[in-house]
C-alpha cells in the first residue's frame, strides 16, 4: 500500500526538523566553545559549515513546501525569490575568494 502525499509530507518534516533541530544546536555548541576558548574573533570559522549546512537546509525547506510561504509572495515567488537568491549567493562567494587571496 502506498503512502498518502499527507503521511510522506508529514514524515519529511519531522525528518527535516530533526535534522534543523541538531544543526543549531551543533552552531549553538561550536559557536559557546570557540567563544569560550579563543574569543569572539574565532566564531565565525568554527561554526561557518554547520551553520550554512543549517541555513541551506532552511532555504531548502521553503522551496519544497512553498505553501509555509504568505499568499502574497506565494503567487510567483520562484521567479523573484530564487534568482535573487543565485545572485545574492554568487556574488558572497566571490567576496570570499577574494579575502581567501589577499589573505
């Protein structure tokens, strides 16, 4: 017997909250000890991949159930709010490389 779109939409959300659940709480975690141990200038590297691995996963979770989304950005809200995104994503990405070179 096949499951019902409700049952297998339902089981992807607890996974997903699960997982979001252990991503920030794996930031939370990184983010006390670096503080703790070497200041607020080592932060940011220590918790930078779980926390895009986090935000990524958030992104995701918007784009396959568009319908947590209001109404009014709902209606057509792919074409605005993904290229938006490539574009906003592209342009960290060289910003990054760039500090990666010069340092």
């Amino acid at each position: 017997m096949a499951a019902d779109g409700s049952t297998v939409r339902r089981l992807y959300l607890s996974i997903y909250n699960w997982v979001a659940f252990i991503g920030w709480a794996q930031v939370l975690c990184y983010m006390t000890l670096a503080l703790l141990d070497k200041g607020h200038e080592a932060v940011y590297a220590a918790i930078e991949r779980p926390l895009l691995f986090t935000q990524t996963a958030a992104i995701l979770e918007v784009l396959v159930f568009p319908s947590s989304l209001p109404l009014f950005i709902r209606e057509n809200w792919r074409l605005r709010v993904v290229p938006y995104l490539f574009h906003h994503m592209i342009a960290q990405r060289k910003k990054a490389l760039s500090k990666a070179k010069t340092t």
